[in-house]
C-alpha cells in the first residue's frame, strides 16, 4: 500500500545522508523486517552487514557506502533513489550549499535535466521555448546511457518525451491547477505526431532505398550473368580456335609424312629402275 507521508517527514534542506536514515528505518519497516531480517538479506546477497550495524545506520552512529546503499536498495525491493532521495516534496541539500526542490532532485536522479532552474532539453522550434544549454548542460547530456544515445541517434527528439513528460508529472503535482498539464500534454501530443511523421518519413525513405538496393542487385546480378556468358562465349571460342588449329596442325603433319613416304617410294623405285637397268645392259653386253 502506498505510504502517504506528510511534508515535513524530514527536516527542510535534508541531507540525503538524513534521508537515507530514516528511509531505511520507514521502508524496513514497511516490509514488516526486523533489524536482524534485514542483516540476514544483505548476507545472502554477498554483503556482511551486522544487526548492530544496521542500527547504527539507521540511528546515524555510522555512514553508508556506496555498495550498501545498492545493497540495501536490492534487499528492500525499492530503487536506490527512493532511499536517497526519499518520496516527500521537498527541498534537499545534495551539497552542504546547494538545496534543490525534490522533483528537480529527482530528474537530475534520472538524467533528464542538469541540477538548475528548470532547465529543458526541448527542440526550440518543434516542441517550444526552452532555456538555451550551455556546456555543462551539453556535457550533462553526453553522460547519457550508451542505448539513450543510439535512440537519439536513430530518432531525434525521442528523449524529449522524457523530460515532456516530467514536466507534466510536476505540473500536475504542483501546479494551482490541473489545466496547467494541458500545456505540456499539448506538447507531448505534438511531439509524438512529429516523431511519428518522422519515423512514417523515415520508414518511406527505408522502403525506397531497398527498393534502390533490389534493383541495382538485380542489376549486378544480370551485368554478371551478362559477363560470365560473354566469358563462356570467348573460352569456347578460343577452345574452337586451339582444336581447329590442332586439326591443322595434325594434318599437316600427316600430309607432311605421306610426302616423306611418297617421296621415299619414288626414289626407292627410281632406284630399282636404275638397278633394273644397269643388270639389263650388263646382261646384254654379256650375251654379245
């Protein structure tokens, strides 16, 4: 059940030393724990912290660290800005001279805003007048989550919504009147149609360039076909022209041999004929 607290829960300017105190103490309480339950929590999450050290946090005899304050935060199921920065409306010093509003606190808590007067990341033009960032504004805002950047980065203007929408959650914790949150509805409203005419733009823009993209694979695809039949076309061509020339070449080489043969036999006929010859006149002379 949500635990309604009165204003003056903690004293004006509270500390969030202070304000984890006695946040610790009321959110223990509230989940019916005892010191010794709590310890026993902490332990099983891998952190010794002692019944009696939990009293002396809770009494202010000992401060937190860091890793107890996440510890504590896990243990008792609440984010860790609930036991820092508490849930009442409130100024808090978050330095020993700086005291802030508790909704400006928070937001800076959350990285929307830069601790200052109600200073806005808003697009001048589309989603209306802001405070001009500066360089540390601009370097709060580069401290930003890894995954914040690339939304931004993919849709301007998304993390706009954010701070939109802290606005109104002030106005209407805040403000005389509930018509006071018309404003920044209005301009949520106006935002979201922007960011989704964008993202429609975006999408058409998309779709043609994939379109482009299939074409012009497509096109590859057929300049490639077109140069592997050329390819084909000229090896074959070339093969043709390698055997045509092997045929050439094996008949000149047959015709060649069948001169040799025929000029081998004439002249091996000549020569009987010469023989044939020679052994008639010898014969005939023999005979006279």
């Amino acid at each position: 059940m949500f635990d309604i607290r009165t204003p003056d829960s903690h004293a004006p300017g509270a500390t969030p030393q202070e304000i984890f105190r006695a946040e610790l103490k009321r959110t223990r309480e509230r989940r019916g724990w005892t010191q010794q339950q709590l310890s026993d929590r902490i332990t099983e999450l891998g952190l010794s912290l002692s019944r009696a050290t939990i009293a002396k946090i809770e009494t202010g005899q000992r401060s937190v660290l860091l890793d107890e304050v996440i510890a504590f935060a896990v243990a008792l199921g609440v984010p860790p800005s609930a036991l820092i920065l508490g849930r009442d409306s409130r100024f808090i010093r978050v330095t020993p001279d700086l005291a802030v509003h508790f909704s400006a606190a928070l937001n800076w808590w959350r990285g929307l805003d830069p601790l200052g007067p109600w200073q806005r990341k808003i697009l001048r033009d589309e989603l209306g007048p802001y405070v001009e960032e500066t360089e540390d504004d601009r370097f709060f805002y580069d401290a930003r989550p890894d995954f914040e950047a690339r939304a931004e980065q993919r849709l301007p203007s998304v993390l706009s919504l954010q701070v939109l929408a802290a606005s109104a959650v002030n106005f209407a914790a805040f403000g005389e009147s509930l018509s006071e949150v018309l404003g920044p509805l209005d301009t949520i409203n106006y935002a979201l149609h922007s960011l989704a005419a964008y993202v429609e733009n975006e999408g058409q823009m998309r779709r043609g360039k994939a379109i482009m993209d299939r074409e012009k694979a497509t096109t590859a695809k057929k300049a490639t076909a077109k140069k592997a039949t050329a390819k084909k076309a000229t090896a074959k061509k070339a093969s043709t022209t390698r055997t045509t020339k092997k045929i050439g070449a094996k008949k000149a080489g047959e015709k060649a041999v069948a001169g040799k043969k025929s000029k081998a036999s004439t002249a091996a006929e000549k020569a009987a004929a010469t023989r044939a010859t020679s052994r008639s006149a010898t014969h005939n002379g023999k005979r006279r």
